[in-house]
C-alpha cells in the first residue's frame, strides 16, 4: 500500500470519529445520576448527580434534583461542595413511611445547589453527592427531575421521562436499582447499622491478632528448640573430637 492511500485512510477515519463524537456530544451532555458501587433496592446508597456545562458563552449556577413522590426516601444527606450553598426540602407525606421501626411522616422533595463563590465553567462538569436510603424494593429505576440554571438566565429542565426505549431530547436522570442483597445496605451501611458492623470487625480484628499471635509465639517456641537441638549436637561432636585428638596423641 502505498504512502498516499495510507494518508488518505488516516484522513477519512479521523473525519469518520470526528463526526460521531460530534453526533454523541449534545446527546450524552445532560445531568445525570449514577451510584458509588452499586444501588440495591432495600438499601442505602450514595449518589452523585453529573452536572456538565453544554454552553459556550455561560456557567452553570444552579442545579435543583426533585426526588420521587412516588417512593419517597426516608434518609436524604447531600455532601458539602465547596463555593456551592445546599437547601433541602421536605414535604409531608400521604402515607407514613416504617423505618427500623420508626413511622417517619415527611420526606425530601427537593435538593438544591446554588453557586457561592463558584460555577460550572464551559468546557467543565461537576458532581453532587448524596447519600440516600432506603431505596424502595418495588422498583428498578428512580426518575429524578432536575433543573439546571445558567448565570445569562437560561434554564434548561432535564424532566422528560424516557419511553419505548428512545432517549428524550431533555431526559430526566435515572438511578436504576439492582438487586436487592442479603444485608439490603446495597451501595453504602445504613447508618443505623454502623455500631454493629463496627463491633464485629472490631472482634474479627481481635481475633485474627490471637491467632497472628499464637502463629508467632509457635514459630519462636520452634526454632528455639532447633537452635538447642543444633547446639547440643555442636557440644557432642566437639567432644568427640577432643576424645579422638588425645587418643592420638597418646599413641
């Protein structure tokens, strides 16, 4: 093949990725969700809600995450982000919530970030923890409608649910939920269970430091032993040797 049908290959194929990463940009460049591990249903999690910048000439200021009515979770607790300002609010719920035992009657209905002292720069995304629970176990996916707020005024509303399989040109996030597990603590402990998984790594901790221990003190107690051994037949055969030595002299 010669050098000029390899150039012209090189060209048509930078052309050819050039034009798909065009195509893919706008589509994937929307706020979504994703889990820290995984988000069991019946479990706790730990979110972080992906807030790109799309525009070329403005910031992202504002960001606000509507959670579910529909499964309303009991435990919602974002995580400080530095230069952003968080508000939380709750809402009564028509039904109570049972939650290790405790009727709870309110819930998070919207979580929002406002800029203070910091933006989402064109070019720059940024990330927005919570930490969730517990998931509900009759659903595999939460809808979380956000809005996001640029500093010229704009307002873009990520809400569309997707349908049928194709994605909405302004879809919502959405958090799919895996398998409930055999602890139901998914992604993240559920805090109310932290003292007890604590004291049995704590006893398990103890335990594998007796047995390490125990290891240790067998191993000393051995080679003791063999250094005695060697010493011992050391001693017998420098006997033997100074019996041997003054047979011959003698003779």
């Amino acid at each position: 093949m010669s050098a000029t049908n390899v150039s012209r290959i090189a060209i048509a194929a930078g052309v050819a990725a050039s034009t798909v990463l065009l195509l893919a940009g706008p589509a994937a460049a929307h706020v979504s969700v994703q889990p820290q591990g995984e988000a069991a249903k019946g479990g706790y999690a730990t979110l972080n809600f992906k807030v790109p910048n799309e525009r070329d000439q403005a910031s992202t200021v504002k960001l606000e995450v509507n959670f579910p009515a529909d499964h309303p979770l009991s435990s919602v607790t974002p995580e400080a982000v530095p230069g952003w300002k968080i508000a939380v609010t709750k809402g009564e719920l028509d039904k109570p919530l049972e939650v290790h035992g405790r009727k709870i009657t309110e819930a998070v209905t919207k979580v929002t970030w406002t800029a203070d002292g910091s933006k989402i720069a064109p070019g720059y995304f940024q990330q927005f923890p919570v930490s969730v629970g517990q998931l509900p176990e009759d659903a595999d996916q939460l809808v979380f409608k956000a809005i996001q707020t640029y500093d010229n005024e704009e307002v873009v509303r990520w809400i569309e649910e997707p349908k049928g399989g194709e994605e909405p040109d302004s879809p919502a996030p959405v958090l799919k939920l895996t398998a409930a597990t055999e602890d139901h603590h998914g992604g993240a402990a559920d805090p109310a269970g932290d003292d007890d998984h604590k004291a049995d790594d704590q006893a398990a901790s103890a335990e594998g430091d007796k047995k390490e221990t125990h290891a240790a003190s067998s191993s000393s107690d051995t080679t003791a032993r063999t250094l005695g051994i060697i010493g011992i037949l050391i001693g017998i055969a420098g006997v033997a040797f100074g019996v041997l030595a003054g047979r011959r002299r003698t003779a």
